[in-house]
C-alpha cells in the first residue's frame, strides 16, 4: 500500500494529504480520510501508426528546464519515442499553456505538419481546435507525454476520455516536483471517466499506463 492519506472529492479525484496537520490545513471536512492502493505496473501496448496520434505538453523552457526529472528523465525517454513515432509515421500535436513564453526544447521540438494549439487551461482540449485537428488525421489513440501529471496530463487526459479517444501515458515521459504528487497524477489518470484500475491495455475511451520502451507500432 502506498504510505500517504488521501482525501476523496466529490468531483471523483484525489487530494493527497500528510496526516492529520494536513487533513487539518485542507477546505472544509474530508469525505473520506484513506490508504491508496500501490499503482499497477506499467504495461506494453502495440499501436497502430494511422490511428495514434503522439500530444506532447509543456515540454518548452522555462517549464521544462527548471524541472530536473523533466530534463534528466522525462527528455531522453520522449525524444526515443517520438523518433520511433515519427519514423512510423506516427501524427504529432504539441500544447502549451504559455504561449508567450514558450521555447520548445530542441530535442523533441515541432515540425513541419504538426498539430499546435495553445490555450491557458489544463485541460488542452478545452475551447481549442485539439479534437478537430486529430479526428481529422484519423486518430483514435492519444500517446500523451508532458509536465506536469498530475496537471496538464491528468486533466487532458480527462478531456480525451469525454472525445472518445483511448489514451496511453507512458510514465516515465510524465513526472511532478514529488514522488508524492506524481502518484496521484497517475491513480487519477487512471481513476478518470471510464476508471481502469486493473491498468488493462488499451482499455476503449480510457487511460493505460505504459513506457516509452514498450509501446510499439504496427
């Protein structure tokens, strides 16, 4: 069992909380004070190149390049994988909530032909073209990479479900400041819509975690 309380909203998601001094400080009275399940391992996917489409989300400086875990771990598994997604032909969309700001990091940087959208919500499907743009390349599985997750990913990842897209996150493309907040990142990834606890592969309209080492392209 993983060592932190939690407190379950109405809205379905979780709030994580150290202890009673936390539970205190948090709004209002907890419906439900609780142990979180460990997390499943992650799981190996086989995509179809024509009907996956790859989101990369805030990976841009200074975001990214003030976040060791994005630069030392989440970088180097991205920029793999989408060399191996592009060579399949895989399409690419990229979103960023600080469009005025942004530089996407050289490594894994747009293209000729990407999707690019900017809005200031997490959620990056909320009042933009995002699922105009993929539905309209024939994608129907979303690979969605990005800082933070239990942010932008988490909440778009959301905002999939509810559009009827399949959602894979590889979860070593993915991280936050903490271990502790990375994992609720991920138990509401997989708690959202559609709830895939059990981590089924491809589970339809849902979220599976995987890594980027073994997902691969049919």
């Amino acid at each position: 069992m993983t060592l932190f309380r939690a407190v379950l909203l109405s809205s379905g998601l979780v709030l994580a909380v150290g202890g009673a001094a936390a539970l205190a400080q948090s709004s209002g009275k907890p419906t439900v004070a609780l142990q979180m399940p460990a997390l499943p391992d992650p799981v190996p996917v086989a995509l179809k190149p024509a009907t996956t489409g790859l989101l990369v989300l805030d990976y841009v400086d200074p975001i990214c390049k003030n976040q060791p875990k994005c630069i030392g771990q989440m970088l180097p598994a991205l920029a793999a994988l989408m060399g191996r997604a592009r060579k399949a032909g895989v399409a690419v969309a990229y979103g960023t909530r600080t469009p005025t700001m942004s530089k996407w990091l050289p490594e894994i940087a747009p293209m000729a032909g990407d999707i690019k959208i900017e809005n200031t919500a997490q959620d990056r499907f909320y009042n933009t073209d995002l699922d105009k743009a993929l539905k309209a390349k024939g994608v129907a599985t979303i690979i969605m990479a990005g800082w933070k997750v239990s942010g932008s990913v988490a909440l778009t990842s959301v905002g999939a479900s509810l559009r009827d897209f399949t959602t894979v996150v590889p979860m070593d493309t993915t991280a936050a400041s903490s271990d502790f907040e990375t994992t609720i990142g991920f138990f509401n990834i997989l708690n959202q819509g559609d709830a895939n606890l059990a981590n089924q592969p491809l589970k339809a309209k849902s979220s599976t975690l995987s890594r980027s080492d073994m997902i691969t392209f049919q």
